[in-house]
C-alpha cells in the first residue's frame, strides 16, 4: 500500500512502497532531492467529531503539506471486511484481510481519494455501516500493527506532512516537532458529526459512531488525554477558522 499526493500506487498493506510520495505541488522527486528535501511532521489525535479530518486538511493546505488522514485507511480496512464478509469475531480473518487490503490513499489536501483494488471507497467509507465496524479494526492488535507500519512509510516519503488519527502523537510519530490533541466537548462533537452526515443519524446511531466508538478504541490506544509532551487545541468555543488558525501558528512557531 502506498501513498503520494500526486499519484497512487496499490498494493497490500504489507508491501513497503518503493516510491517516495510527493508533497502537493513539488512533484515527484529524484532520491537525493528528496533527501534534501525539508522535512517536518506535524501529529494531531482526538476523539470522533473533534474536527480533525476538516482542520488538519485545512491547516495541509495552508501551509503547502502532504495530508494523512490514518481514520481513512482504518475505514477502508472496514469496508474491505464488510465486503468480503469477513466474520469480525475472528480475529485472526480480520488481521489476514487487512495484511492483503489494496489500498491506495492519497496525501493531497484538496483531493482526497480512497481505493480499494478498483473500487473508489472515498465515499462509501463515510457510511454508517462502516462507522459502526471500524472498531473491530482498530481494535485488532496485529491489524492496527500492520497499518501502522504502512502509515509510518507514508509519512517517512511524504516530507512535510499533517497526520491525524488517534495514536499518531503516541506511536505512529512520537518524535514528531508538533504533537496536538484535538478536543471539543460530547455534545459539541455530536452535533459536529451529525452536520457532517446531513442530520439524519438518529441520536442512538450518532452515540454510537462517535461516544461508543471512543469508548472502545480507547480500549487499544489513549486519545482522549494528553500524553507528556502533547499540546491540547480544545475547539468547543472556537470556530472552524480559528482552530485551524491555532494548528497553523503552532507549526509556524516551529518552522
């Protein structure tokens, strides 16, 4: 599995990507370009609804950075199980599946773009139903070993980037000069994700794609508590400009 902002390239998640990925509007780079390319990651966590995905888009965009977004390959995983109708109780299946997943993501902010084999899923990832099963991923430990490792590539090629997830400032990038954990109050990020799914979740389905999912990913990794060395950007009385203003002066500061 592999990831450029300009281009794609499937394979499992297994495989290691052979190419560098590009960071939007540089183009492809030659092996020694890119070694001297500058390089700075900035790791942004939080629970479901927190506005990770919109801000740290946002924020990629403005300051001309790759954008990963790890919840993606999380969900692709998922719809791939659904589609193959994988038995999530199984563990060991779930873990298989994921080691052959084809998937290829894209690092550019203004297009994202999610395939699975063939089947363009950047849609289809965003239903409930996958919503609802990306836990069982999540909270698989050899499936969230195997993505990990594939996220970690994509950031090493990417140069510059804006990674976001649940453990990105924790495992995926530990080291990373900017480390943020995005917050917002319960019901802030529930009205959040209801706007984002056009407001026809009932409340029941919306406890559980956002509060119940974070109580059972919080089983595999910690995203709703700073670790040490972790800035915390609540947004609960913060418009979507004015976070995303607070991100960008963060990785400014140390540029």
């Amino acid at each position: 599995m592999s990831a450029g902002a300009s281009r794609h390239a499937a394979a499992s998640v297994s495989d290691a990507a052979s190419d560098a990925a590009s960071a939007p509007g540089r183009g492809a780079q030659s092996p020694q370009s890119a070694a001297e390319a500058p390089r700075l990651v900035v790791a942004v966590d939080g629970p479901s609804g927190s506005g990770k995905s919109s801000v740290c888009r946002a924020a990629a965009r403005e300051l001309g950075a790759a954008y990963l977004d790890t919840g993606a390959m999380y969900r692709a995983a998922a719809w791939y199980c659904l589609d193959q109708g994988v038995d999530f109780d199984d563990e060991d299946a779930v873990a298989v599946a994921v080691e052959e997943l084809p998937l290829s993501i894209s690092t550019d902010p203004d297009h994202q773009t999610v395939t699975v084999g063939q089947a363009d899923v950047t849609d289809a990832i965003r239903g409930s139903a996958v919503s609802e099963a990306v836990s069982e991923v999540s909270t698989n430990r050899r499936a969230r070993s195997l993505l990990v490792d594939a996220q970690r590539r994509i950031i090493d090629e990417a140069g510059v980037v804006v990674a976001e997830g649940r453990d990105i400032t924790t495992v995926v990038a530990p080291d990373a000069p900017v480390r943020v954990l995005l917050t917002a109050s319960a019901e802030v990020r529930l009205a959040r994700r209801g706007l984002q799914l056009g407001g026809e979740q009932s409340a029941e389905s919306l406890h559980r794609q956002v509060l119940a999912r974070d109580a059972k990913d919080s089983t595999a990794v910690n995203f709703t508590e700073a670790a040490d060395g972790v800035a915390v950007l609540d947004s609960t009385d913060l418009t979507f400009e004015e976070t995303v203003a607070s991100l960008v002066d963060r990785v400014r500061a140390v540029r």
